[in-house]
C-alpha cells in the first residue's frame, strides 16, 4: 500500500514537471510491475504491449472519424454548416455553444467511442467558436463533453463491453442510455445557457434575419447528407459501425471534391493530422495499459470491492461506495480497463443488493464516463487539447461546471431508476 | 510445507459458466483439498493479459498458470487446433472426453509440454451452432451468406458451403446481425446470453457440429515440477472431475437454454439425416486444408485418433 | 547533421503512417462496395488492417508527433527551474522516458526477431507472416529514443516543442 502511494506522488511528480502523460504513466507502471513481481516479468509486459493495443479493428474508428472531420473542416464544409447555425441561433447567448451540443448528439448515434467524437467535434465545430469569440475555455469543454454522449447514446461500445462481461441484454441497454443521453445534453445546454448569461465567454451573434438565415440554410445540405448516409448505411445494414467511419471519410472526400473546396496540401494536412491524434491517443492508451496492469496485480481494487460486497452497511452507502471506487479509478484508467477490473466484483455486488441490472450498467457507464473528463488522465481533455492546441490547464479549468452537472445527473439517475428503465419497460410492452 | 499463491489468468469473465462450473470451481477445490498449500489470485477478463498473450504471460513469470484458449494460440501449438475442427464431436461431454484422453498423452500434450507449460485439465465448448433469420439446412442453402466467423478454420468452414466468412469483432457482432449486415453467424451456444443473439435471430439449430473450442488450463512446468506430489496430484485428479463437471454444466445448460428459446417463440431446430449428410460431406475439406496449413508431423495421426475418439 | 537525418527518419516513418491510414479508408471501402455490387467481399482487409495496418499508423510516428509537441503533457506545472537542479530535471524528464522506451524497445524487436526466427504466421484468409506485424512498434520506438536522447544532449536554444 505504502509502495502504491509512493508511485502515485511519483506520477504526480513527473506529470506536474511536464514529462508527456504518456510517458509518466508507462514508466511509472513499469517501476510498479518491477517491484510487484519483479523485474523479468515487468520486462515481458513490455514485449507486445504496443502491439496488443493497437492492433485492434474496433479502434480504427478513432482515425478515421478524426480523418472524416479533418476533411471536412480544411474543405471549409463545417465552417458554412456551422455558420448556417449561427444565422438562426446566433443571436441567442451561448447559441452557437448549444448547437455544437446537439450536433455532439447527431454524432453520439453514429458513434461508439467516446474519444473519436470528442477529435471530431474538435476538429469541425472548436474553430467556429473561437471565431465567433467564444472564450477557449468554454469552446474545449463543450466539445470535451459533448463526446461522452457518444457511449451513453447508442451505439456505444462501452455498453456493449458492460453488456458481455455482465450478460446483461444489449438491446435494452441501448435503449436504456436514449433518455439519460438526452437528460445530460439538456444538462450541459443549461450549464452554457448560466455561463453564457453570467460571463462574457459566449458573445451574442449578429441579429437575426430571416432571409440570411434561409439563405445560409444551403450549406447544411450536405452535411446532412453525409448523416444520413452514414447512419442510414449502420441501421440498413450496409456496414458495421467501425466501417461506417471508413465510409463517412469516403464521403467527405467526394463533398470537398464536387465542392472543389480542398487542394492536394489539405488532403495531405488531414490524414498528417489524424494520424497525429492517434499516435497521441494510442501512445496513451498503451501505457495506461500498463498502469492499469500493475493496478491489477496489487489487488487494491479488488480488496475494496470485496470489502463493499461482505460489509453490512446499508444497500444505498455500498452503491454509494462502488461508484466512488469506480470514479477514483475514472481519473487513472481507461473506461475499458475499469469495467473488466471493477466488474467482476461490483456487478455480483449490486445484483446481491437487488439492484436493476440494465440501470446499473447506466449508471456505470456514466461514471467511468466522467473520468473521462478529471485529470490526470482525461482522455476526452487530452484529445480536445491535442486537436485544439488549448492549454490542458484552461480546459480541466473549463470543464468544472460541466463536471458538476455530470455528477448532478449521475445522482439523479442513482436516484430515480425510473428515468432510466422507463423506455426499457415501454419497448417490452 | 510452504503455501504457494498462483497466478492464474483468464480471459473469460466471472459470470460466464466456463468460469463458474470449471475455472472458478476447480480453484477453490484445489485451494480446499490441498488445506491452503496452494491457493490462487484469479485474474479474470484478460486483467493480467490479453487473450493470445496468456501463454507467452505464463512462461515469462508474469502468471503461473492460465486457462488458454488453444486456438488463440495456434502458432505454438498446431496439433491442439485440432479441436477446432467441424463435424467432429457432438456435445461437450464427449468432446471433452476426448480432449482429455489427447492431453494425458500423445501429440497434444507434448506439444504443450514443448510449450513450457504442463496441462492439468481441457475441456471443450458444446459444438459451435448456426444463428440465422431463416432456416439453414442442406449445404446449398448456405450460398453467397455472409456469416460471422472466428479464425480461419471457421471462416473455411463456410467457404466449404459456398459463404463467405466474415470476421467482425465480438462486440459488433449483435449490431451487425440486428441490421442485417450478417446473415448467420457461427456460435457456441452457451455464449448466445452473453452477446445477446437470441433477442436478433429467429433460428438456431441445435445439432450440427460446426467447428469445436478447446480450454486448457496449464501451470508453468518447472513451478508445478516443484510441488509436491501428493499436490501435484490433487490438482489432477480435481481438474479430470472439473473437466466433465463443467462439460456437463453446458451440455444441460444448452438444453434449458433451448426450451427458453423454444418458449420464446425461436425456431430451434435438428437438422434431418440428409442435411447433415449433406454438411458433413461439404466441411469435409476443412479437414483436408488444415493438415494442409499446419503441415506438421504426425498431424495426420492427431486427426485419426480424433475422429476415433469422437466416433465413440 | 544528426538533426537532419533524425528529421528525414521521422518524415519517412510519418508518411508510412499516413499512407497505412488511407490503405484502411480504401480497403474498407473497396470491401463494402464490392460485397454489395458483387457479394464479394475484400477478404483480407479486416485482417490486414488489424494485424498490420492499425500498430503501423498508431506507432511509426511516434518520434515526429514528439518532435511536434504532440504527446500531451500537463501545462499548469513550472516551464523550467533556474540553476542546476532545473538543468538536470530537464534532462531527467528526458532520459527516463528514453530508458523506458529502449527497454520496450528491446523487448519488442526480441519479440518480432522470435517471431521471425519461427516463422510465426497467424491462419487467417492467408498466413499472416507475424514478425513484420510485431516489427512496427520496436521501430517506431526505437526512434522516439533517438530522438529523446539526441533532445537531452541539444544545446539550449529556443523550444521548438510548442
Ligand atoms: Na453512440
Ligand atoms: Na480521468
């Protein structure tokens, strides 16, 4: 235990005098593994770590919808879309802020991984709102957690995971995560809409005008098309959800090309680009792994949960406990991670407690969710701020209200189950 | 003498019945015999390795022992990927039968031993089924499908019917049957829960043999060298009881999950001596192909004796 | 000299990166097109693309996206210290990454040479040679440590990180 705390001020030493996340986590999850079980075994970890995290078809959804947005964004597509937006809802306070919210729910039903809608929404709807003046802070956080919706809104990979370790029924989960989903978007519009009367971090746009507004509407049209198509091509059956990402990049290209909007540098710039973002993701997400496997090795997870599944506190303080453990680990480990090393002892636990195995799996999600979002390790932030070029610092700051209106909604939702299991019951008639 | 704490790793979760009846069991039958000289840190859902990374974890002392999934590693050990094989046994009970008797000698269990690791006990999954939203029967039914496999045995399995084999991952799989990307898709049937099928398909057939899956759970040779013979052989005496208790778990588990499906309203169904006939004389060249890729010694052999052993 | 020979590695294995990333776009594209024209599906680009594709475009720019300042660091701690200790701190956050990454290194291309050596092959639509699938990580680790190395002993001048 003493060992363990020693290694965390050791990361916390590293990270704070500027050594890359990345780095600081691989190292430091080495020195652990090395003292756990010695040095020989720490070194074979090392062997096919990259390897194995990477090699992975599920993940080529991340390159290739940061490339799809890339695209879009240097074909100047996003830009006329947005500012279409703008013309009807710019002359709102914080408007522009909320329409990036509702296109982060378009995109949450076309993807199931958290970091590559954050790189998309980044990449297209951040550069709109720094020019129409949006303070940075809030610009990067809106668009850091506007991302999590894509695993609470179905299809979500995270869901999917909860659903086979737990054999919970994945139909019902996603349709589960349908309200809760739209609860935290109305969550964050609200926290912009308080922020945006408050501060002067969302400017007001220009006045309203009806025939400029119709006229801008044009340049929605394709983007729209490019919607439909993708989820159109997922629901109809034409392709899988990683490979529907491979289709929405083959779409970009052909709307910058008709458009004539992009040059042979910016095709380049894009795919330089999108390879940029996950090399830096990938990079994290493999020494992540190692920390998370030194933490499976010391066992602490597994004594704290076992201490919540034989205590005798009441039903209400262990789940309360549960979901503190899984947010502490939120902020070290990777949603993944989490799940396999959390769920074997906290899915038995809540089932023994009575609890709904569809609401927790909600519930669970959202919490290791909001991980995402809490340094150090913060992926939805990371990939902001690597698409964005915004300091890490001013976005943890900027995520702050957000962060407190993730953890209302988790309450509410570990309050009333109802919100959650309402649309289940209704669809089984 | 000294109490040992192995290792062990998994790549199944807890709350799968291969855990519950065989793994989870065996361990805490071993640690109760044995009066604590040996106990186990489980390591569950791929936690200490990923699932082709469990074997290389075991010789490097990473792990000591782990439930290998033997067709994840089918480059270190050819003659085990036998058991993936169509048409072959009928039920879990006698393929593990089977297994068991390969791994107490000959081919399979030198191949290990070559490995690093010593077996204790294998078991195998009830025979791989066909999910679909019609019925599939005779071998012509199958043309231009496009069914979901794993690994080249299976995906050779549907080209032998004139499918197509297509790979996608675990966790799409229910999605992609859903919106109608897959037509079939090849399954044990004691996995259907856990990834949910049941809630997409409209038929599932229940006596076909289309293609098999082998667990073994193996201990680093020169640690299990070292323990004590009396423990030495608790371990194998409860892993032989483990095997054909966890065989028969899933075979009677298949059956209730049948009459659930039945009642559900999914056609569940045996295909007729004709239909079968006519399977087994297509799946005939996966057999053919796969001594041609592991062209290894003695392969020819591993697969006699296997069609002997499930012949019975 | 070293710079510009560490730069022109990093540029090549960038754009071997980028090139497997549009092999990917094109490869699932050419698969979805042809099972729906023709039923035929690309067979080999799901495993091409796991096996090969993706370690290749996730680890071969390592040392470029490091040399961008793309490998994220926390910013809210000091830029530099004054005097000595701020000096060997500087070359610490350097050289302890670049051991950690030697050892990865070294495990990795032992790995892929084991491999090699056995001729190690995955059976899939094809048999997959496995070394060239384990050999992209070593090497794109094994210029990140080039370069973290050659950063540690770069005179100061003005940080091009940022
Ligand atoms: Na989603
Ligand atoms: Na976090």
């Amino acid at each position: 235990m003493i060992t363990f705390l020693a290694l965390l001020c050791l990361l916390a030493l590293f990270m704070v005098f500027r050594m890359p996340i990345a780095f600081a986590m691989g190292l430091v999850g080495f020195i652990g593994l090395a003292l756990q079980l010695g040095w020989r075994p720490a070194f074979a970890v090392l062997e096919r770590i990259f390897f194995d995290s990477s090699s992975s078809f599920i993940l080529v959804a991340i390159p290739l919808f940061i490339l799809m947005a890339e695209l879009l964004t240097s074909g100047d597509v996003t830009r006329r879309a947005i500012h279409a937006c703008q013309c009807w809802i710019g002359h709102v306070k914080g408007g522009l802020a909320m329409a990036t919210v509702a296109s982060s729910v378009l995109l949450a039903a076309l993807v199931g991984s958290s970091t590559a809608s954050t790189a998309a929404m980044a990449a297209s709807a951040f550069p709109e709102m720094r020019n129409h003046n949006y303070a940075d802070r809030l610009a990067a956080a809106v668009v850091s957690v506007g991302g999590t919706l894509a695993v609470v809104v179905p299809p979500s990979i995270v869901l999917v995971v909860y659903g086979v370790l737990t054999e919970t029924s994945i139909g019902q989960l996603f349709i589960a995560g349908i309200v809760p989903g739209l609860l935290t978007a109305s969550g964050l519009a609200l926290v912009i809409k308080i922020i945006a009367t408050r501060t002067d971090q969302a400017p007001k746009g220009d006045p309203f005008q009806l025939g400029k507004a119709v006229k801008a509407s044009r340049h929605v049209i394709p983007m729209g098309l490019l919607m439909v198509g993708v989820i159109g091509a997922i629901y109809g059956g034409v392709a899988s959800p990683s490979e529907a990402a491979a289709l929405g990049v083959m779409g970009s290209l052909i709307i910058v090309l008709v458009q004539r909007s992009i040059t042979f540098v910016g095709l380049s710039t894009s795919v330089s680009a999108a390879i940029r973002a996950t090399v830096m993701i990938v990079a994290i997400v493999t020494c992540s792994a190692i920390f998370a496997n030194y933490l499976a090795f010391t066992r602490i997870t597994h004594a704290l949960l076992e201490f919540a599944s034989t205590t005798d506190l009441p039903r209400a303080a262990i789940l309360a406990f549960m979901v503190l453990i899984l947010l502490v680990m939120g902020m070290f480990m990777d949603q993944l991670a989490i799940l396999s090393l959390a769920m074997p002892l906290a899915f038995p636990t809540a089932m023994a407690l009575g609890y709904d195995p569809v609401w927790f799996g909600i519930v669970v999600t959202k919490t290791v969710e909001i991980g995402l979002l809490t340094p150090p390790l913060g992926l939805n932030a990371y990939v902001a701020s690597a698409q964005t070029g915004v300091a890490l610092g001013t976005i943890f700051r900027g995520i702050v209200p957000f962060l407190l209106m993730e953890l209302v909604v988790l309450v509410v939702l570990l309050c009333f189950p109802e919100i959650t299991l309402w649309l289940p019951s209704l669809m089984l008639g | 003498g000294i109490a040992e704490t192995l290792r062990l790793g998994d790549f199944q979760s807890t709350s799968h019945i291969v855990s519950i009846e065989g793994t989870t069991r065996w361990m805490a039958a071993v640690e109760e015999a044995t009066g604590g000289a040996v106990s186990f840190q489980h390591f569950p859902s791929q936690q200490a390795a990923k699932s082709k990374a469990q074997l290389d974890a075991v010789n490097n002392g990473i792990l000591d022992a782990a439930l290998l999934g033997t067709l994840y590693h089918a480059e270190s050990l050819p003659l085990n990927s036998v058991v993936g094989l169509p048409g072959f046994y009928s039920s879990a009970q006698q393929g593990t039968k089977a297994l068991q008797a390969m791994l107490k000698e000959g081919p399979l269990r030198e191949e290990l031993l070559a490995a690093g690791v010593t077996p204790i006990f294998g078991f195998v999954l009830p025979p791989y089924q066909v999910l679909a939203k019609k019925r599939l029967g005779l071998a012509e039914d199958w043309k231009a499908l496009d069914i979901r496999t794993s690994g080249s045995t299976q995906a050779m399995t549907a080209r032998s019917m004139g499918a197509v084999g297509i790979s996608i991952p675990g966790p799409e799989v229910y999605t992609a049957v859903e919106r109608g990307r897959l037509d079939a898709v090849l399954f044990p049937l004691a996995s259907v829960p856990g990834y949910k099928l049941n809630e997409v398909v409209s038929h599932i057939s229940t006596n076909g043999s289309f293609g098999g899956y082998s667990f073994v759970m193996v201990v680093r040779s020169d640690l299990f060298k070292d323990l004590p013979e009396d423990v030495q052989a608790k371990m194998l005496e409860l892993g032989a009881e483990t095997a054909m208790h966890v065989a028969k778990a899933q075979d009677d588990s298949v059956e209730g999950l049948v009459t659930q499906w039945k009642d559900e309203g999914i056609d569940t169904y045996t295909f007729s001596d004709a239909e079968l006939a006519s399977l087994t004389d297509s799946m005939k060249l996966v057999g053919q192909d796969w001594l041609e890729r592991i062209n290894a010694d003695g392969a020819e052999a591993v697969l006699e004796n296997y069609r002997a052993l499930t012949s019975k | 000299m070293i710079e510009r020979t560490l730069r022109k590695i990093e540029d090549t294995l960038h754009l071997a990166g980028c090139l497997a990333l549009v092999a990917v776009a094109v490869l699932i594209n050419a698969d979805i097109l042809l099972r729906m024209i023709a039923n035929r599906p690309v067979q080999i680009q799901f495993e091409l693309t796991e096996l090969y594709l993706m370690p290749a475009l996730a680890t071969l720019s390592l040392s470029r996206v490091f040399r961008d300042g793309g490998h994220l660091a926390l910013d809210f701690g000091p830029e530099t210290l004054p005097g000595l200790w701020g000096t060997l701190l500087a070359k610490a956050r350097l050289l302890l990454p670049a051991a950690f990454f030697a050892a990865i290194t070294f495990m990795s291309a032992k790995f892929a040479w084991g491999a090699f050596a056995h001729h190690e092959v995955e059976y899939g639509v094809i048999d997959w040679p496995l070394g060239w699938a384990y050999a992209v990580a070593p090497l794109g680790c094994s210029v990140l440590v080039l370069r973290l190395i050659h950063d540690v002993f770069r005179p100061a001048e003005p940080d091009l990180t940022r």
